[in-house]
C-alpha cells in the first residue's frame, strides 16, 4: 500500500475512534426547511441532509451517485438489500455517523457469516463518506424514494469582494499636483 494511501487509512481510523461526527458538528446549524437556503446548509451529523420542495441537497445527491456506484451491488438499489447484503434502510434507523463509519472503514461480519469488506483504502467512498450517509439516512426517514432524487445545483463559495473601482484605484495612485 502507498504511503499515501496508508496515511488516509491511517487518519481517517483515528479520527473514526475519536468520534468522526465532531468533525461535521461545528458551524452546523440544523437544517429548517421553513428558512434555511440550500446553499447555507452544512452537513452535520444530527442533520446529514437537507430537503426542500422536493429536491436534496448536493452533497446527498452526490451520496446517491457514490452508492449507485460502489455500495448497491451488495445492497442492493436504493439501499433494499439483496442475497448478499442486508437492506440498509432498518440498519440507518439506528446507525449513527460514527458507527456508519466505523462500518465502512472496518468492515463488518453479520450473524449469517455474510461479511462487509472494509472500504478503507477505497477512494471512491472514503471521502465521500458524509454524502452517502445523508442519502441513505434521507432514504431511512423517508424522505426520498428510490428513484434518483432531485437536486438543487451545487451551492459555490461566494465570489470574493469586488476590487475598488478603476476611477478610485487611479486617484489613490495619482499624486496630488501642487
């Protein structure tokens, strides 16, 4: 294994035994439908989605795209299970964000000698761990469907402040005649 990749694994086991979720707490006000702005929210681990008007955020949309890739072929779509995984929907009723990431990045062995690979060294889920929490925790609750869900665009830092205006910017410069 790279270093690179040993470090990732390194980190990311830490943080996990340190409680990931503290990560995501600060700065993170809970998502109220009624006068929140998508572009404001901040996934935290009481609130890992927002949902309004029928549309997700980017980063639970982003979550639907990353478990559709790496995760359904075991569990199966939308999270409903399969013959070789166990439907995730009851076990995101309890789960919390640091068990889910305890899961991933360890893996797990059911009662039934089935067995969850670790998914620590898997770049294509390790960093987008919060994402795929908040869909199938969204997925869980109810609040969307199988199907793919609606998103708003990706919300972008706000541009930085506008330069002084070329007329004052000249001013400034020009050295006052006597």
């Amino acid at each position: 294994m790279g270093n690179r990749k040993a470090l990732s694994l390194t980190l990311l086991t830490t943080l996990t035994l340190a409680g990931a979720s503290a990560l995501y707490a600060a700065d993170s006000p809970p998502a109220n439908a009624a006068t929140a702005d998508y572009k404001a929210f901040k996934f935290s681990a009481d609130h890992p989605y927002f949902f309004q008007d029928g549309k997700v955020d980017f980063g639970t949309y982003n979550g639907f795209r990353r478990y559709h890739s790496e995760c359904h072929v075991c569990h199966g779509p939308a999270g409903m299970g399969s013959a070789y995984a166990p439907a995730l929907m009851n076990s995101m009723k309890v789960l919390n964000f640091d068990q889910f990431v305890t899961v991933v990045i360890q893996g797990r062995k059911g009662l039934d000698n089935r067995v969850m690979p670790s998914f620590a060294s898997n770049q294509n889920v390790l960093p987008y761990m919060s994402d795929i929490y908040a869909y199938l925790k969204a997925r869980s609750d109810g609040v969307i469907d199988v199907a793919r869900p609606a998103n708003f665009p990706k919300a972008k830092p706000d541009p930085k402040p506008a330069a002084p205006a070329p007329a004052a910017q000249a001013s400034a410069a020009t050295p006052a005649k006597p």
